[in-house]
C-alpha cells in the first residue's frame, strides 16, 4: 500500500463525515494552486485570491461528504461551479472592487469550465502537482528515468546510458511513475 491515498479513495475518504485528515491534506495539496487560478481568473487579486481559495476548501469540507457525480458531471467541472459561486459570494460579502468590464468578452461562454480554464491546462497542472506530491515516493534513479523518457521525450537508450541503466530498467522506472501517476489522479482527470 502506498504511503498517500489514491484518488479514488481520496474521493472516498472526503465523502465521509469525518474526514481523515491525510486525505484532507492531500486535496487541499492538489488542489489549491488550481483554486488560486480559477480565483484570479475571475479578477481577484492574489491576497484576495488566497481568501477565496480558503473559503471554497471550508465549503467542501461541508459540501463533499455529499458530491455525487452526476450524469454528464465532472469532479473538475463540479468543483468550478463551486468555486465560480464562492467568487460571487465572495464579490457581494467583501463589495470591495467592482466586478471586472465586460469588455473583450463578446463570444466568450461565462458559464463553461472550459472558457474558464482550457482542458489541457486543467490537465497540466493537475499532473505537475501530482508528480510534485508523488516525486518523495521514488528514489533519484527511478524519477530521473522517468523523467527523462516521459518528461524530456528522449529515447530509452539514450537515458539509460546516462543513467547506466539498461533500456527496460529505463521503461520499468518510466511504467512504475506513469502507474502510480494514474492511481492518483483516476477519477480527477474527467
């Protein structure tokens, strides 16, 4: 068993009343800079944008022991609504700056996660934050391979010979963080 939950379970744990507080800190670990993004998306500057990010993890303190995915719902476009929420209630609670022009946004669909924050994006820092939390889990040479096919797109060869590694042990390593990479995120990619 690994060290760190897995998504899956993760998800899982948060549906509970109480929740476990490892679980806690590992949403809270992925999901913070995507909060602070989708708050400054929104207009908020930073210091604003940390306020907001923490009162939307207290609402899902309360909200996630009831989400249930509904037909054609997404965690990720979940969680957006209700962060988009939180900014307008934050908006009316604070009524510190006025909301941003609507200048420039003619053809853009205010309501659509994905005019918010586009699908590759979403999916890149998700990933890079994963590999940040997960990176402790491997030794040097296992990350450095990995790295080094998966990230940097350079032959097996080529990185095993840095390495001094033989080719599968190169793609062994590669299949072993890719494994563990997709164990974390099933469930918060879709």
């Amino acid at each position: 068993m690994h060290a760190t939950t897995t998504s899956a379970s993760l998800l899982a744990q948060l549906r509970q009343p109480y929740q476990p507080p490892a679980a806690w800190e590992r949403f809270v670990s992925l999901y913070t800079p995507l909060l602070l993004t989708w708050s400054r998306r929104q207009g908020f500057q930073e210091a604003d944008a940390s306020d907001l990010a923490q009162d939307v993890l207290i609402k899902l303190v309360r909200l996630l022991p009831a989400y249930a995915r509904g037909e054609g719902q997404s965690f990720r476009g979940w969680l957006f609504h209700v962060c988009r929420n939180q900014c307008r209630d934050f908006r009316r609670r604070k009524n510190t700056r006025p909301l941003p022009g609507a200048e420039g946004l003619s053809g853009v669909d205010i309501g659509s996660p994905v005019a918010e924050l586009e699908e590759a994006e979403y999916r890149r820092e998700l990933v890079h934050r994963c590999q940040e939390l997960i990176r402790p889990d491997f030794n040097d040479a296992t990350w450095a391979a990995f790295t080094g096919v998966a990230v940097e797109g350079r032959s097996a060869a080529e990185v095993a010979a840095e390495l001094k590694l033989s080719a599968n042990a190169v793609y062994m390593a590669r299949h072993r963080v890719l494994a563990r990479l997709r164990e974390e995120l099933e469930g918060l990619l879709d």
